[in-house]
C-alpha cells in the first residue's frame, strides 16, 4: 500500500557553507589527503591550498586550523616555513629535513633550522634524510630536548664511490632517552645508539637498516636481546643487518653445528608484532630466532639469496612498512658467504628454530639446497600445518627433490601413504628458465607430485606455475612446433584432472618475477 508522503516531509538539504566548523575541518582534512601525492611522492598541502581560494570563509577557517600546517619541509623557501611555524601555533609539528637536490631550492636547510630549534619542543615527529658530510647540521637540533618527539627517522643517503662500494662512516651524533624520552618509531642507519642499559622502552616500530653501534663499541647480538626484550609492546620489527654484522658467541656457532639445546633456551614473546622482517648472516639470524617467540600462526617469507634485487622481497622500503598492505607477517632473509662452515645454513635454520611455530603460509624465494643432513622432508616435516607454499627460484628444474618431499610415498597395497604437509591446499611455483625444455621437467615433477596427493586423498586446490626469462628470444608458448617437441603445456593439462585449478603464465624480458604474491 502506498504511504503519504505528505505525513513525512522531506528536510532541505544542508549547505556546505551551514557545517559546523568542526564537520568542515573533518571534510577540509580528507580534501587534502585525496590531494596529497605528487610526481616525488606525499606533498601534503595541496588539497586545502585548492580550497582556501573558494571563499575568505573557508580561507579564514583553513588558516586558523593549526594541524593543516603543522607538516614542515626545510627544503621550502625561509618565509614558507616561518609562515608554517606561526600558523601551527601551540600544535605539535612534523618536521622533514632532506638533502635539497632539486636545484631550484637553495641549500638553506641550515638557516631552517636555526628556526625550527625555538620550537623543538613541539616536534612530533622528525625525519632527516641528509648525506652523511652534512648531518653536523642538524647536530645542534637532536641534542634539544624533544618532550613531544614520537617518530624519529634518521637514514644518510647514501655515497657511492669508486667500485660502487658505499661509504660505511657513522654519524657522530647520539639520540638518548634523555632529550627524547617518548619514541614510539625509530628507524636508524649509521647511527650512534645508546648502550642497551639508556635504550627506549616506548618503541611501537623499530627499523635498524645497520647493525648498531655505540660511540664506544659495536653492538652484539646479546645486546640486540637486551633492546627487543625492553620492547615488548613492538608492533613492527624490521632487522635489516646487510653490513656490520654483529659478534656471535662460539656457544651459538656450535649449536649451529649439531648439538641442539632448545630446551635451554630462554624465549620471550613480542606479542603484539604483525610486521617482523630480518636480514642477516644465518648465525645472526639463527640466534634471534632462537630467542624470539613468533605468533603461532604467521606467514613467512624466506630468502636466500644475496644479491641485492632480492633484498626487497623481505624487507620492507623504507618508511613505507604498512602492515594492511603487506600480504604477510613475517619475512626471514639469510645471507651466506662461502668461508661459511655450516652445510645448507638457511636450510638448517628453518629446520632447527621454527619447528615450534605453526606456519601456514611459507614463500621460499631462492629455496636452500639441501645436504646430507639437512633435506626438504626434514624441512616440510618443521610445517606440519602448511596450507599454502609459494617457491620462487631459479634453476627450479633442479630441485625435482622439493616436489618429491611433498608427494606420499606408496604402501605395499597399492595405495599411499599421509603425505607431508597433509592441509596443503596451495602450490605456486615461480620459475626463471631459458627454453621449454626446462619447463617441461619442472612441469613433470609438478605433475607427479598433484597425482600422488590426489591419488592419497589429499588433493590440491590450486597449481600456479609461473615461466620467466630476462631474455625476449624465447618466444611465448604459442607456437605448435614448440608444444609438439617439449610438450610441457600438455601436462599442465593433465594437471587439471588432480588439482580444482591449474594456472599457467609465461612472462618475457623481466629483471625479476613481478607475480610473487608475498613480496612487501
């Protein structure tokens, strides 16, 4: 039945202009988050500079809001930032001091921060990105007293020189807990840092692109324990240890070796991370694994390689770690060197120190060889609750041994065994290869390894096998010649009678494999 519109009059639509000032704050603040991202990167700004030319009203409004300039670049001209810092009034403020490589800006961050330092106290956050010869600059400003201080970032650009090696030299200067003692974000890179002993215990995020050391000595791994432990509200952990690695005691390296004493290890849990990504020597990483207790249920990323394109796979960039972005939780990467002693080093690690967390999603990019001692049924045996596995290599048609760990052996009757990793339900393999007949053996093990399972009862729900080359000479998979003489694309067919879904993609002319799934 029809209602009467007549007994519920409609209300006039509400002008813009007739807000609240506290509603057209909040719809002035999403403008500018909409319209803050330029051709070199997040220029907050230009969203409310749009508006503050519709109406005096709004310009009034905008202007006498102090959070829209509380953002500070000292890149800007003098009279901007002084402008910036008169209008952001009694409000905390985000101060950036980056090296000014954009010629058309005068290099006059040193008169900057003869203004910033009267207003150090209001400093919320403080990112400085300066080459190393210039951070004296800015020596002056860390030693003031920052009580509001939560974000402190502080990573040189980098020099290269003759023989592209990087200038390794640490800024002299020292944040303490004393003229900063509220950080919750810290990310530092050929810094001094405090002793263990005077570290923060407020950190939420903590980012260490260096090994730490003090003005005194470098750091050892006990002392990377001692800050994690007084820590234990950390919510993002990112270790990235390419240079200066630190001591490992010889107790360590010879539990390494064989003589196991997990149950003398003494755990403590960060139970709050959802962001957790290392890179380092194996014995490094090894003995923090040894002492971390990891959520039980996690993700995890591990790499092996060393080269530096496979860095990004496991670390996150720099100040962009956004945990709602990042498909998962944890990233391992090992760095072997050849005097190593250890036989399969990454191998060993994920076989001897994970086997007490439950992993469900595992990425092994570059996956580790195995050796006599150390194989990948030991390997898959340490995730027993694998649910899906991504491998990313090259030279995959080698490691017919990783797909045989994963197919159930046969009984006597006919039948066969409880595979390995029984709740598997996910195989994606990423493959750098020269010509089809590579990809034909990796497609046979592939094959035979979703026959077995389904032949066991274990069926696998998805089979993605993904061919990529650097070169562009191989020609995609469509000429019939090379079907008929390889015949790889005809068991990824078969595939398809064991598995609910098999897909197939070859890519051409790529530096690195773009479709991981797990890559931050």
């Amino acid at each position: 039945m029809p209602t009467d519109l007549s007994k519920h009059p409609i209300s006039p639509p509400i002008l813009i202009q007739e807000l609240p000032i506290e509603i057209l704050v909040d719809v002035f603040a999403l403008a500018d988050a909409i319209d803050s991202w330029g051709t070199l990167g997040r220029a907050p700004g230009r969203g409310i500079a749009k508006c503050m030319l519709v109406c005096r009203y709004w310009r009034d409004v905008l202007v006498e809001t102090p959070e829209f300039w509380r953002r500070i670049d000292t890149a800007e001209p003098l009279r901007i930032v002084s402008m910036l810092l008169e209008r952001s009034r009694g409000c905390t403020i985000d101060v950036r001091i980056f090296y000014p490589w954009i010629k058309r800006y005068p290099p006059l961050w040193r008169e900057t921060i003869g203004l910033i330092l009267s207003h150090a106290h209001r400093i919320r956050s403080l990112y400085v990105n300066l080459h190393m010869n210039d951070y004296s600059g800015v020596y002056q400003l860390l030693e003031t007293e920052m009580p509001a201080l939560e974000c402190l970032d502080l990573v040189p650009t980098h020099e290269f020189r003759v023989g592209r090696s990087i200038d390794r030299n640490y800024a002299t200067c020292s944040p303490s807990r004393r003229t900063h003692p509220h950080i919750r974000s810290l990310t530092s890179q050929r810094l001094y840092m405090p002793a263990p002993v005077d570290f923060w215990r407020t950190l939420r995020r903590l980012k260490m692109c260096d090994f730490p050391r003090t003005a005194l000595r470098d750091y050892s791994m006990q002392d990377v324990l001692a800050v994690l432990r007084a820590n234990p509200a950390l919510e993002e952990l990112v270790l990235w240890w390419h240079s200066g690695a630190p001591k490992v005691s010889p107790t360590h390296l010879h539990d390494l070796q064989g003589a196991s004493q997990t149950s003398q290890r003494q755990l403590f849990a960060l139970r709050n991370l959802h962001l957790f990504s290392v890179h380092g020597t194996v014995p490094c990483v090894t003995q923090l694994l040894d002492h971390l207790s990891l959520p039980h249920d996690i993700s995890m990323s591990a790499v092996s390689f060393t080269t530096p394109d496979f860095y990004a796979f496991c670390t996150p960039p720099h100040s962009l770690a956004d945990p709602e972005l990042s498909s998962e939780r944890t990233a391992i990467s090992f760095e072997s060197y050849y005097w190593d002693p250890l036989r399969s080093p990454a191998m060993r690690c994920l076989i001897g120190v994970l086997g007490w967390v439950s992993v469900r999603h595992l990425s092994l990019r570059g996956p580790p060889s195995p050796s006599e001692d150390d194989s990948y049924e030991q390997m898959f045996d340490t995730f027993p609750a694998l649910e899906e596995l991504e491998v990313d290599g090259m030279r995959m048609e080698t490691r017919a041994d990783l797909f045989a760990a994963l197919s159930p052996s046969p009984r006597e009757d006919g039948a066969r065994e409880v595979p390995r990793c029984p709740h598997l339900r996910v195989l994606a393999v990423h493959a750098r290869i020269s010509g089809p007949r590579e990809a034909k053996t990796l497609a046979v093990a592939m094959e035979a390894c979703a026959r077995s399972r389904a032949e066991a009862g274990v069926r696998l729900q998805k089979v993605l096998l993904h061919l990529w080359t650097a070169g562009t000479t191989w020609s995609e998979p469509r000429s019939e010649e090379i079907d008929d003489e390889e015949g790889y694309l005809e068991l990824i067919e078969i595939m398809r009678g064991f598995v609910d879904e098999a897909e197939y993609e070859c890519t051409l002319g790529a530096r690195v494999c773009g479709r991981c799934t797990s890559a931050y």
